[in-house]
C-alpha cells in the first residue's frame, strides 16, 4: 500500500510541477497539490504539498498538524533540515527525509544561495486537521 500512495502522489502532483516557476533569491512558495480521503484509513487524508525554495531561500521554524505523518521527497537542488533538536542535514534531489507526528521543523531551507530547491510533501493526516503548518509555538 505504501508504495501504490507514493505513486498516487506523484502522479497528481505531475501538473503542479510542470507549471511552477522560479521564484527571486530569498523567496519561498508552498503550494497545495492534492487532498483525498483515504477509503482503507476512514478518517485520515493523503495531502500532498509543494514547497520551491528560490536560491538561499527558508521556511520559518514550524510544527505541523498533530497528526501529520510526512514524507517529504527533494524533487530538485537540495534542501537544508532539521528535525526537534537532531543534526541538521542537507538532503539532495531524489532523497527524503520523514516528519512523525509532534515533530518540530526547527530549519528547512534551500541548501544553495545560487540554485533553486523543491520539494513535495506528503501528509497523511486527520481528515479534520485542515491547517497542515503553524508557526514555531517554542
């Protein structure tokens, strides 16, 4: 099953990916992708989000939905992460890196102050939970 949702997520995240545009240096941009219900999982949803990161580019430190379980795949560049008080890590185009729930996102951040980075995310989430990220409460 884990391998049929990676699939679907990719294959609805094609269109989205094949419009985005590059964004100034600095810059940040998180698009909504896909949302669908999970039939096998009453109650939980599959949500997928694009995050592009112009060169030198960041996301403020941020926790996600209580719930949210994420695998977040490099589609481009490399992005710099932290996860609670671990390393921070840089992860490449084509590497991913998993977010459990309670986690807190303390860096996420374009690696190169001269490229671009993307990356998308996916959630498995509760149904209810409609805001996927907040700001750092610590």
């Amino acid at each position: 099953m884990r391998n049929a949702l990676i699939l679907s997520a990719l294959l609805l995240a094609a269109p989205v990916l094949a419009l985005a545009q590059g964004l100034a240096p600095g810059e940040a941009r998180v698009t909504p992708v896909f949302d669908h219900p999970l039939p096998d999982l009453p109650g939980r949803s599959l949500r997928g989000v694009l995050v592009e990161y112009g060169p030198g580019g960041a996301s403020p430190p941020h926790d996600h939905a209580p719930s949210a379980f994420i695998a977040a795949t490099v589609l481009e560049g490399a992005i710099r992460s932290r996860l609670n008080d671990g390393p921070e890590r840089v992860f490449r185009a084509g590497e991913h890196f998993v977010e459990h729930p309670g986690d807190h996102h303390a860096v996420s951040a374009n690696a190169s102050d001269s490229a671009p980075a993307k990356l998308l995310a996916v959630f498995v989430v509760k149904t209810a939970e409609t805001v996927l990220t907040t700001p750092a409460r610590r």
